[in-house]
C-alpha cells in the first residue's frame, strides 16, 4: 500500500483530483467509484474547476457510487443522490444516464439486485474511498464477517453520530439509521483504489486498519488484499502511524 501524506486537506484534496483527472484524461470513457460524505467536496471541487478552465470532459465516463440513505428521497437535501448532483455532476458535462447511485426508496430487495447486476456488467477503473471513524468503507460497517455483495445496513452508532454533526443539522430524528451499500466485492474489483482521509479524527481509524490483519471489525483492512491502493491523508490523518512500515511519501 504507498502511502501519500499532504500538509493538509486542501493539498490532499487537490492530490486525489489530479489523480482522477489524469485518470479521465488518458481514459475518456473511465469508469470511476465515487464516494460521498464530507471528505471528497473539495476534491470534487477541484474536478470542476479543471473541466471549466481545461475542458477535461466526462461525456464518457460511468460513476458508480457506493451508498445511499434509505427512505431519503432523490429530492432531499441530505440524499447522496442529491449530494452527487450538488457537489460534481451539476459542474461537470457527464452525461445523467451515465450516473448510478443505489437507490434507498421503494422495492429494497429490488433496488439491491438491480444494483449488483449492474456491478456484474462493469469494471471500475480507479474507486475513491473514505473511511469511518470505525473503518468502514462503503457503509461496510464493522460486522462479524465481510459482505460480499451490495447489501442493507444498519448504521453504527458512531455512524450516526457523525452524519448527524456533519450534515443533517445536528437533528438525530432526521439522520437516517439504515443505508444500502455495495459490499466489498465491488470495492476490491476495482482496479486503483484511493483512500483520502484528513483530519486528526480519522487518525485511530488509519492507525487500527494498516496496524490489522485483514479483519471484518476493521472493515478498510480488506484492503491489504488488493495490490493497487493509494492512501492520501494530510498529517492530522497520518498523525498515529509509523514511518517506517510502509511505502511512505512526505
Ligand atoms: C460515503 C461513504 C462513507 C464515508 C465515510 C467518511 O459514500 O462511503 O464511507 O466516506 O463515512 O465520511 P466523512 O467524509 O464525512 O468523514
């Protein structure tokens, strides 16, 4: 795993940007794994503000994003579909059709078979990751064995307690408790994975996954399986782990 650590979020920001806009540029027709969460906006910034000055087009590429809130419609605010279309689509010419995003209303079961048969049918190039305080990835919650598949969750509580301050106005009631996710197949099909991760709250998560055998408590763990994973984090991220262990980049 080569490890890449940023003075700070914005560098590491812009670091993850260059690398998915390369990503379009030699490969106009990429298909890229999106994530949401508040980690990637000013990456997906910096996306667009390439595509207005340099005209990086992604007419052709596939996004496949990795969760959705159950019963939070397309419409509302808090959804990842509306997330996506606020933060990058809406800057960028990517064509809507191209677009896919778990669906968390109506048919469940439904909407999770049709998300697994679509992941059947694609390759995804280069998967952008977060990580949760507790290594999920995904909403690939810390569980007693790894799903393979697209699936239904329940959040964690810490989950929940960070979705609440982060987004839904602190309001608990509003924060839902269920997400559907994709499970780790899709994640480990891809063939880049970057894991940009900034802030000294996320330096225990970084610090426990690279520190585990791979282990479904620490869900990122998976990770050591797959031989192309690219970890961004700015120093307050990289704050608990060791120099040496790793390929390690300043
Ligand atoms: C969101 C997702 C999650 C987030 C994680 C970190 O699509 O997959 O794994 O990446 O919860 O969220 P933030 O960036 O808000 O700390």
């Amino acid at each position: 795993m080569k490890i890449i650590v940023c003075d700070n979020h914005h560098e590491a920001s812009k670091y993850v940007a260059e690398i998915f806009i390369k990503q379009v540029q030699n490969k106009p027709n990429s298909v890229l794994g999106l994530a949401t969460g508040s980690t990637p906006i000013e990456m997906y910034y910096y996306l667009i503000k390439d595509h207005k000055l340099n005209n990086t087009s992604y007419r052709d590429v596939i996004t496949i994003n990795l969760d959705e809130y159950v019963k939070l419609e397309a419409s509302n605010s808090q959804s990842y579909h509306y997330f996506m279309e606020k933060h990058l689509f809406s800057g960028i010419d990517i064509n809507k059709s191209n677009t896919f995003i778990p669906d968390g209303t109506g048919d469940i079961n439904a909407n999770i078979k049709a998300y697994n048969d679509l992941l059947e049918n694609i390759n995804i190039d280069i998967q952008l990751l977060g990580i949760g305080r507790n290594c999920h990835i995904g909403f690939n919650e810390p569980d007693d064995e790894f799903q393979i598949g697209t699936h239904l969750v329940n959040l964690k509580q810490s989950t929940i307690d960070d979705n609440a301050r982060l987004f839904f106005d602190g309001d608990y009631s509003l924060v839902p408790k269920q997400a559907i996710t994709v499970g780790v197949k899709a994640i480990m099909s891809a063939k880049q994975i970057i894991l940009l991760a900034t802030g000294k709250q996320k330096a225990q998560a970084i610090s426990n996954f690279l520190n585990s055998q791979i282990n479904p408590q620490f869900p990122a763990s998976i990770l050591h399986a797959h031989n192309n994973v690219v970890l961004v984090l700015d120093k307050g991220a990289a704050s608990l782990i060791g120099k040496d262990s790793y390929d390690y980049t300043e």
